[in-house]
C-alpha cells in the first residue's frame, strides 16, 4: 500500500520510520517532510496546510492511508478534506481536535465530566482578567487560550508578573488570536508524564508512557520550547498511576467526547502531572508528541499501520498493542539560541554514524538539502534516539550517539533523563 504522512519534523521521521517497518507498505510519501525523512519517503514539496493540494497529491498517487503528523492542519480541519473527498485518513476531525485547538474547550470538558485536572477561570475580557489575579494564589498559570507552539503557557510568581503576562498575551499578542482568551489555572507541582493513546472513536489505548524535558537549558532552566528530549518509560508512571488514570482520564474522555458529538480518532496525548493529590491532566494534545515519538515508537513492537487501520475502522480492541521490556532516550540537537533567535544552515556531518545501527537512530526535526549538502534548518535540527536495557543504559548511548555529529551552534541539554537516577 502506499502512505502518505502530512508534517516535517522529527515525530513525522519517527512515524515514517516506523510505517517504513511494515510489510503491507510499498511506497511512502511525506509531505513537505525534510532532509532525514527523505530517506524513507518521497517527499513532495506541499505545505501541510494546503488541504486542497494534499488531497488532489493523495488522489493523484492513489493514497491508501494519510497520516496527519501536526497539530495545525488537524485542528484546521484537514480530515474534514481528505473525508469528504472519500480519502483514508487517521486523525481526528476539526470538531475534536478541538480539545488541543482551545485550551477553554478542553477544561470545560474536563469540569463537565469531572476529569481531573486543575482548578481554573476562562477570561476574554483583559480587564476582568487582572481583576481576578489581584486576589489569586501565586504562583499562578496564563495559557492562551488557542495554538501557540507549547509557548503560550506563563507561570507567573507574583500580581505583577501576572498582569504583564495578561499583557502580552491579550493586549500585545504575542501569540496572535491564540490570546484572545486566556485560561487562568491553579499552579500545580509534581512530576510530568506524557501518555500516547490510540482511539478508534470508542475506545482508546495507552501507549507505554515518556516524559518531555520542555525548558531549554539544564536544570530545567530557561524558556519553554518544543522539547529538548525525552525518555520513556517513565518510572513515575507506576502501575498505580496508571490505575487511576484508567478510571478516571482515559476511557472518560472519550465517552466525553462522543457524548458531546465529537467522536475522537487519532491520537490522544495526555499530558498529566503527579501532584502529591493524585494525577491531574495539564493538557491534551490531539496528535504525537515532539519529541515523545521518538521514544515511543522504537519501543513498539506492533505494525503501527495496522493499528492506524484499526482505529479508522473503529476495531480497536481487536489490536493487542505491546512495547518492548528495555527503554529509549532521545536528546535533541538543536541550533544554539533556541526557541528564540538562532542561524540556519549549517552543514550536518556525520550521519553516516547511523547506518546499519539497530539502537541509535538519528530523527531529524529541522534540515534540508542544500547544493547536495544536509544543514540545519530550524532551532530542532536532529533528534538522537538511543535504545537501552534500561533508562541509564539508553541514555548513555544517546549522549555518546550525539558525539558522532557535528554542525556549527550545536547545542543540547545534558541532563536530558537525569530525573531517573533520583528514582
Ligand atoms: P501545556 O502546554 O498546557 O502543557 O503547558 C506547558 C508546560 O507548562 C507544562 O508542561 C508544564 O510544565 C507547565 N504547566 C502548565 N500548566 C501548569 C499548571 N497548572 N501548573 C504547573 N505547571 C504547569
Ligand atoms: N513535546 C510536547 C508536545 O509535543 O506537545
């Protein structure tokens, strides 16, 4: 069969990686795609917002099953497209995206239907916003309300902070539209996990758990970025967790959902956090983690296609989804400046490391070929995977994975999985 998958990043290498892994598949196709993932698929030069030109690209190819890597053409709708031109596509549609597309919607479902998470306001107004935080608890959280790249999140320690952050989120925009409403949530403490599942409408299921490490420098200092790496399993997520979210996350969500008349297919990714309370949802996202992917999915043991089928068809329960008993690492490689200004273009050497390797990988996330050359090509540049027996195992082969390359303004987190030594 031949695939199309829709995005460009290293959780889109991951994911054509692993479609490239099953033997139903001949021919796949990544649209616009980069440098690494070039490798794998063919990689037609279509933004992944241009809807119309990705569903005649699928009509044309005669496409089996497109896959929606990111988040901006699922909560535009794009599955809307591909449906009504009767074209295979997983991922949900515009009305249950939804839950990742506004951060309003997604708490009032989750007060709705008692899903745990942390108290909250919804405000449009920036006057009524300030007059709130005058008497609130601090620290205090400000998320815009809409799609703002993982940045539109502020944690702000006293009143001040506070209205400077309304500020910039409602009155100088610095996320656009995303702020004309914000969320004024509780400030919560605890280790974060982020949980993939896949949903078939109906039913869901859990992948094994990761954790992100979101902050740019070591130490968890810095701004908030796309991820600078991850681990998976996540030794926090013990059986208990687990339990409990069960009961009270997973499988309520997705009866939430339908019973708003927003049946969810695709990919759920929960984002929760330990608090000393119990579990709490800090949010969700309608589609793969960057960088979680890159750990989840070499520890899949599963033809992932088959598993997107299942859940196109509704048949979910007819797949027993399994991992692998050792863990992964994934540190980022990224342009020195990152997320805010950073150069571009820099020749990438060394990958050649990677060929043939059965438990480092290289996923690239920003590149491009330039005069026959592969350079950096975004604050992300590449994403080193390492399998291990263990957490420690995994990450010592990530880091010495990421001494094989080399490109100028190089820079990574070294703590990347630290927290797992704590345990
Ligand atoms: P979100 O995009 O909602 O996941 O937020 C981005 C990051 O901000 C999260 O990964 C947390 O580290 C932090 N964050 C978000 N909401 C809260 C909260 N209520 N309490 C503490 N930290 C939070
Ligand atoms: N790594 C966090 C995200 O994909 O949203």
């Amino acid at each position: 069969m031949k695939v199309l998958i829709v995005g460009g990043g290293g959780r889109e290498h991951a994911i054509a990686w692993k479609v490239s892994q099953s033997p139903k598949v001949d021919k796949i196709y990544c649209a616009p795609g980069n440098a690494g993932i070039a490798e794998v698929a063919e990689c037609p030069s279509i933004g992944a917002m241009e809807f119309d030109k990705l569903a005649d690209f699928a009509e044309e190819n005669k496409i089996d099953l497109t896959i929606i890597g990111m988040d901006d053409p699922l909560v535009g709708g794009i599955v809307d497209v591909f449906e009504a031109r009767g074209l295979r596509v997983f991922g949900p549609r515009k009305n249950a995206a939804i839950i990742e597309g506004s951060k309003a919607f997604s708490k009032d479902l989750m007060k709705k239907y008692n899903i745990p998470t942390a108290a909250y306001e919804t405000f449009s107004d920036p006057a009524e916003a300030e007059k709130y935080l005058e008497t609130s608890e601090y620290p205090i959280v400000l998320k815009a309300d809409g799609l703002a790249l993982g940045k539109g999140v502020l944690i702000c320690n006293s009143f001040e902070e506070a209205k400077e952050g309304v500020k910039t989120l409602m009155l100088d925009k610095q996320f656009g539209s995303a702020g004309d409403r914000i969320v004024i949530e509780e400030f919560l403490t605890g280790r974060e996990v982020s949980v993939l599942c896949f949903c078939d409408g109906t039913k869901i299921q859990t992948m094994t758990s990761a954790q992100d490490h979101k902050r740019a420098k070591d130490g968890d200092q810095g701004l908030n970025t796309g991820g600078m790496g991850t681990f998976s399993p996540s030794p926090f997520y013990t059986e208990e967790v687990d339990a409990f979210c069960k009961q009270y996350v997973y499988q309520p969500t997705m009866d939430a959902m339908k019973a708003e008349g927003r049946d969810f297919t695709g990919i759920l990714f929960v984002g929760l956090i330990l608090t000393p309370k119990g579990p709490r949802v800090l949010e969700y996202n309608a589609r793969f983690g960057d960088p979680e992917t890159q750990v989840v999915l070499p520890r899949m043991k599963n033809d992932i296609v088959d598993v997107f089928e299942a859940c196109i068809d509704g048949k979910l329960e007819t797949i027993d989804l399994q991992f692998e008993d050792n863990a992964a690492v994934c540190v980022i490689l990224a342009s020195d400046g990152y997320p805010e200004h950073y150069e571009k273009g820099f020749a990438i050497e060394g990958l050649d490391a990677f060929a043939g390797k059965e438990d480092s990988f290289v996923f690239h996330a920003g590149s491009k070929l330039a005069d026959g050359k592969i350079v950096t090509n975004g604050g992300r540049v590449l994403g080193i995977t390492a399998l291990g027996k263990d957490l420690k195992d995994a990450r010592a082969k990530a880091y010495a994975a990421t001494e094989w390359v080399s490109f100028e303004n190089k820079y990574m987190r070294h703590d990347i999985g630290k927290a797992i030594d704590e345990v």
